[in-house]
C-alpha cells in the first residue's frame, strides 16, 4: 500500500504561502504547483479585465 493514497486530497482553498511544505509527497507537490498555477492564472484574467477598464475609463474623460 502507498502511503500517499491514504493521506487525504488537499483542496486548493487551503494552500496557503509560506507553510511547510517537507511533509509533502511528491504528488502534493505536484497539485499544489498545479493549483497555484490556476489561481495565477486567474488572479492575471482579473488584472487584465481590470487594466482594461481603467484604460477605457481613463480613454473617455480624456476625449
């Protein structure tokens, strides 16, 4: 049996940065980098929707 099977899945809401991470198996580790790259992703869809706005609203009190 594989130790790593019996330990429960880690949900992406509850990574959080800077914890210790020695404990973790290979697979955790794998799902957090993947998680994280999610949250990146979306935190950077934000960022661009958001960039956007402000140009069109700076764009319109400037004509």
């Amino acid at each position: 049996m594989d130790w790593d099977e019996v330990r429960p899945k880690q949900q992406a809401a509850a990574l959080a940065i800077g914890t210790d991470l020695s404990g973790l198996s290979i697979a955790e580790l794998e799902h957090r980098i993947e998680a994280l790259q999610a949250e990146i992703a979306r935190v950077t869809g934000e960022l661009e929707r958001k960039r956007a706005h402000e140009a069109a609203a700076s764009a319109l009190f400037k004509s």
